[in-house]
C-alpha cells in the first residue's frame, strides 16, 4: 500500500502521489461557466492527490444537454476555469479537464442548445432506441476539431492535461461498441473502424497541443445501461483498441471497471488496468470501486475491506465521495476500403468509486 503515497512522474508532472480524483459530474455551473464555489472545490481536493480531474466538461454544443455542466468553449468559460486552475495550482497541485461528448445520450433537441445536431455513429443510444441519423461524414469531421479546440482552449486555461472520455456508453464509447455502432463505412465494422474516431480525436488532440501535453484516454467496457457489455473480449481484440490511441499520442490510459480487482479475460488473473499496462506501456488509472467496503463489493472480503479502510482514513477525502453534499451525487439527469487513420487534424449516473490510483 505504501507505493501509492509515493511520488512518481508521469508525462512530466511530478506527483506528491499516486492518487487522481476521478471526474464526477456536479452540474454546479449555470450556463457552462464555473464559478467560486467550483474553483474552492477543486482546489480544496489538490491539496492532498496527485491528479485533480473536473466533471466531464462539453466541447462543443452538439455535446450534452444540460445548462451546469461546464463547458470547455466560449471566453467567458476561459476566464472562470483559469481561476480554477490558478486555485489548484496555489496549493501545488495539477488539473485536468475530461472533455466530454454524450452523442445519442442526449435527448433530440435538449438545451441548453437545442438546435445543435444530434451526433452519434447510427442514431440509436444506449438502449438501443432510435433517437436520432447516423453522423455524416462532415459532422464527425467537426467533432474531431472541436475536441481539438478544446484541447487548445484547456492548454490556455492553465491546465496541466486533459482527459478524453471514451467510456460509459457516451459519444466515443458509442463508436467502440457494436450494439450502438451499426456503421459500414469506415467507422464501423472491426475494431479498427470502430476506434478510428477515438484515434482521429486523440492524433488531432496531440497535434494541437503538442508532444509534451499530457494526453490520457478513458475507456471502459460496460455501459450505464449495461453492466455486462464488452467492446473487447480478448486480450487480442484489447490490443487492437489500445494500439491505434498509442500511436495516436496516448500519453496515459484510464480504464474505467466497477469492480478494479476482477480478470478482465478468462484465463489470466490481469485486471483489466493490468492488461492495459502490459499491452502498451503507458501509465495506466485504474479505478472501480477502490476504497469502497460496501455497498458496491457484492463479494464478500473482509481483507479487502480492512485495506479500503486504511486508504480512507490515511487520506480523508477517501472516506465519502462527495463531502460537500453529505456524500449524496447532484441529480443529472457505405462499405468500402477504409483510408488510414488521420493525424494532425485541427481547423453519470455510474456504480463505479470515484477514488483510483496511477500504476
């Protein structure tokens, strides 16, 4: 246990520990623009971890439908989150902004921009209603420079990386998994058109911020809805998702379980964290349940249980996940040849912990 209090540098940052607070969405900003109460938060949970990571933040207006989530464009957001970052970095820690996109998660014509497109890889969502068409070619296109946009919007507000999420079933997600992705193009059908998307967005993210930014990509296999989906059931089928994001420009992995310490595959004991690190070599979060004795371990442990114990009471913010709200979570509501991979480009409610670590 003394490993994840120790120091360790990644992507140039030297981190006090190995602890990173995972985004957690709060909706505590009107009209996308984070104010004081936000900016103390953020900052009063530096104070003791590695990483501080924000609520999934929207990078454009296609890409959620609520008016507090914060938003990662317009100068007044700019303003607002470069006191954000200024709060966290006066007590010595480091921030990243998730840039998030929710595609067919989003309700047709939810606010708080309502005319903009609903985005996803074919119009169904997570459960498989239909809510809207499958992306055009020039709506992905878009969606790739305004990841990238907010990446260059993330780097001017001050902060030290940026989190890609690409898990729970939101918009990237929704391009890994079959159920959601019925493509015939290029962007659908085997892993690599699956995750081309996510590797366009990562390649257009890098370039834009260059080879130094930390850039780190999180994924995972289930869904909100769906406990038990996978978009890779073999540690081959793992490899063909990660690789793609490596030579992207990856710079660290987030791999997203409800249950950290499981096998990720039959025949091996690796979780899937585990496997993430042995196929590429980046640092990887892990996270799921850490800390947590009950009521998310339906396998009974008592050691295990001891030792997320002794985490919470070593650092306090482990001992509820959200002490500001009396530990309760805010309400939230054409086949053919495929062309290579695209670089350069630039013109919840969950059973998961919020707690993780960096192995």
């Amino acid at each position: 246990m003394s490993t994840l209090f120790s120091p360790v540098t990644i992507a140039g940052l030297r981190l006090r520990n190995r602890f990173i607070m995972s985004p957690m969405t709060r909706q505590f900003s009107p009209d996308g623009v984070p104010g004081e109460e936000v900016a103390a938060y953020y900052a009063r949970r530096a104070e003791s971890l590695g990483i501080v990571m924000t609520e999934g933040s929207y990078v454009n207006e296609s890409a959620g439908g609520f008016g507090n989530v914060p938003r990662l464009f317009g100068d007044d957001a700019l303003a607002a989150w470069r006191k954000v970052t200024e709060g966290v970095h006066a007590v010595g820690g480091f921030i990243f902004p998730q840039l998030w996109h929710i595609g067919a998660q989003r309700e047709p014509d939810a606010g708080p921009y309502p005319d903009s497109p609903l985005v996803s890889p074919s119009g169904i969502n997570c459960d498989g209603r239909r809510v809207g068409e499958p992306a055009t070619i020039a709506q992905l296109d878009e969606t790739v420079r305004a990841f990238a946009r907010a990446a260059v919007f993330a780097r001017e507000a001050g902060f030290d990386g940026l989190d890609l999420h690409g898990a729970h079933g939101y918009l990237l997600d929704q391009f890994h998994w079959p159920v959601t992705n019925r493509r015939t193009d290029a962007y659908g059908g085997d892993m690599a058109g699956r995750v081309r998307l996510s590797a366009e967005i990562a390649a257009a993210v890098r370039a834009a911020v260059g080879p130094q930014f930390p850039v780190c990509f999180r994924f995972s296999q289930w869904k909100g809805n769906d406990f038990e989906a996978r978009i890779a059931g073999t540690p081959k089928e793992l490899e063909a998702f990660l690789t793609p994001l490596v030579e992207a420009g990856v710079s660290m992995f987030h791999a997203s379980t409800r249950r950290y310490w499981l096998p990720a595959f039959d025949g091996s004991d690796r979780t899937l964290a585990g496997w993430t690190r042995h196929l590429t070599g980046r640092p990887v979060i892990g996270i799921g349940s850490v800390g947590v004795g009950a009521p998310f371990l339906s396998i009974t442990d008592d050691a295990r249980s001891g030792k997320a114990a002794g985490l919470s009471r070593r650092v306090p913010l482990l001992a509820q996940a959200h002490p500001d709200r009396g530990g309760q979570r805010p309400g939230r509501g054409a086949a053919g040849g495929r062309p290579p991979i695209r670089t350069g480009t630039v013109s919840a409610s969950s059973s998961t912990s919020s707690r993780k670590w960096l192995t």
